[in-house]
C-alpha cells in the first residue's frame, strides 16, 4: 500500500506498502478524506485515500477543471465500493464470501468471472505457484495461531496435508456465469489478483474520463501517463528488512507495479507468512519480495505471487508470458 511522501524539487515519492494490515499511520487518515495538495508552482491534485479489500487505498489525479477532478473522484470511490462487495473476504455477504459458503454461484457478476478466469490463466502459466484455492490454508493457519500465538513451528504435516487436499485451481468450474469448486470444502481468495484488479478498474475509467496524470493505488499501483512535470511517477520501495524505510526508487509511466513479500504478515513468531506455497503447505522464504511492472496491475499482481512462491530461478520462464514485464527481488 502507500502513503505520499515529500520528494526534492517538488516532486512526489509514492511509498509502497505492501503489507495486510493498515498501518497506525494510513489508519490515523480520515477514511475517504478528500485532501487538496499542490506542488509548489505546480498543478493541483486531488487526493483521495481510504480503504480497499482491508488495506488503505489512494489515487491522485491532476486535471485543470478542478471540480470536475473532484466529481471523478466522488465516482471513482463509488465503484471501489462496489467491487470491494465482490472481492472482499472481510465483508460478510460479498459475492467471494457467498462463493466460498456455498461452493457455488450461478449468476456470478462479469467482475468476478474475469478475475477468477485471470487467476485460472496466471496458475496455469505458473504451474499452480499462484493458486488462488489456498484459502484452506489461510483458515488453518489463521485457527491454529489465534489459539496458540507463541508457537512457532505451525500447524503439524498432517493438518497441513489435509488442508492442502482441498487446494487445487484446476478443480475451480467456470462455466459462463456460474462459477464453482468440482469439490466440497474447496474456498478461494482473490487477494494476489483481486488488488490489481481494481486498480486497473479505477486506471481505466479515469483515462476514459479523460485523465492524463494519474497515481493509482489500490492494493498495487498504476501510472496513468507521467506527472504533470514531464517525469515518470518515482515509487518508493520499502525495505522488507525495515519496512519503515525506503531503500530503492523504480520510475514508471503508463505501467503497473506490485510488491509480494512475506513480511506483510506473519503467524505467530513462525516463519510462516500471508503467501503459501500450495506443493508445500508452508510460506516460501528464499526471496524477501519481489517487484514486477507490467503494463497492467492485475498481471503484475498474480505475476509477483507467483515468482515469489516458485523462486528466482522460475522468473525467466513465467516473465516471458507476460511481454514487456521485469522483475526485481530481494534476496533472503
């Protein structure tokens, strides 16, 4: 996620926050604020930040009718809300959550059937390392450390195996709009595409709108044109050893970033993190994150997952399918 920072020369340093929990410092932000920020001898921007599928959410736009930016934006946080009430697992009757209590939709909406088709494609070019069924892990993982938060070593094999019998992408049914599990007990999450997702939602329908300088933060980041001074959008990239600092800056223009990286959570005083492995049962560690840029957030989204689970080694091969995109990890 993201919060904005000053930057010399007037320019602006977008910070990534990659994390599940909203920090004291997003939190403490008025949720939906509309705050007005101008560089110095520059163009205004409207602001906007709050809340998206759990994590704080911003985007920041520029445009010279400036009541017109700020409609937009009033339009853009009623669609954030609407598709929040599909993806999110936090918001007891979203369509997600009715998927996974019943097992089965059969008038699932055009967005749900997209991302869950995307997540198909982005399993099926990374031979399950990005597997949006995991969420029988996430539940035993959860259960397990609420009831012991000292414990270190995490749930036992054999509850870990019979978790992971119900994690399998290839059992998801998509068949127009109905939408299903070929198993009972199966569950999905859309967090490692879902984000993406809605950040390219909300890019898309600003540039129709006719923006041509714009942030989006939404989970992961999209940049519509440059900035209004001629230079790309520098993004701050946290150090996942510190993730109070920043330790490298990526320009980017008309492309999308995301961040996976264990560090957003951890269970317990484990090892074990928010992305799991669905050969193992376990969170993978040889890579502390990984940074991908495409051309668009939802590719980037599943994109980074799917890298940060098969390892630096699998990189070549799952980049190669997506033209244009780069990578850059963190090493463990």
């Amino acid at each position: 996620m993201s919060t904005v920072t000053s930057a010399p020369n007037a320019r602006r340093l977008w910070s990534r926050r990659q994390a599940l929990k909203v920090t004291a410092a997003v939190a403490a932000l008025p949720l939906g604020a509309l705050a007005l920020s101008r560089l110095p001898g520059g163009p205004v921007f409207q602001t906007w930040r709050g809340e998206s599928l759990g994590g704080p959410a911003s985007f920041t736009l520029w445009h010279p009718d400036d009541a017109f930016a700020r409609a937009t934006i009033a339009r853009m946080r009623t669609e954030v809300e609407r598709l929040d009430d599909i993806f999110s697992l936090l918001r007891p009757d979203s369509e997600i959550v009715r998927l996974n209590r019943h097992g089965r939709l059969d008038t699932a909406s055009p967005d749900l059937v997209a991302v869950l088709a995307a997540a198909q494609r982005a399993a099926d070019i990374s031979a399950g390392a990005f597997d949006p069924t995991v969420q029988p892990l996430w539940r035993l993982y959860e259960a397990h450390f609420q009831a012991r938060p000292d414990d270190t070593a995490g749930p036992s094999t054999d509850e870990i195996d019979a978790a992971r019998a119900f994690v399998d992408y290839r059992d998801m049914v998509i068949d127009g709009r109905r939408v299903g599990f070929a198993r009972a007990s199966m569950a999905v999450t859309l967090n490692g595409i879902a984000q993406g997702y809605i950040t390219d939602r909300v890019a898309d329908l600003l540039r129709q709108e006719g923006f041509d300088h714009a942030i989006v933060e939404l989970g992961e980041t999209r940049a519509i044109g440059d900035n209004p001074d001629g230079h790309a959008w520098p993004i701050g990239l946290m150090d996942p050893r510190d993730p109070t600092n920043i330790n490298r800056t990526v320009a980017i223009a008309n492309e999308a970033l995301a961040v996976s990286g264990g560090y957003g959570m951890r269970f317990g005083h484990s090892t074990d993190h928010h992305i799991f492995d669905p050969a193992t049962g376990r969170s993978p560690n040889s890579l502390l994150d990984v940074t991908v840029i495409t051309a668009r957030a939802v590719d980037a989204d599943a994109l980074s997952t799917a890298i940060f689970v098969a390892g630096e080694a699998a990189a070549p091969r799952l980049l190669a399918a997506y033209p244009g995109a780069r990578a850059i990890f963190t090493r463990a």
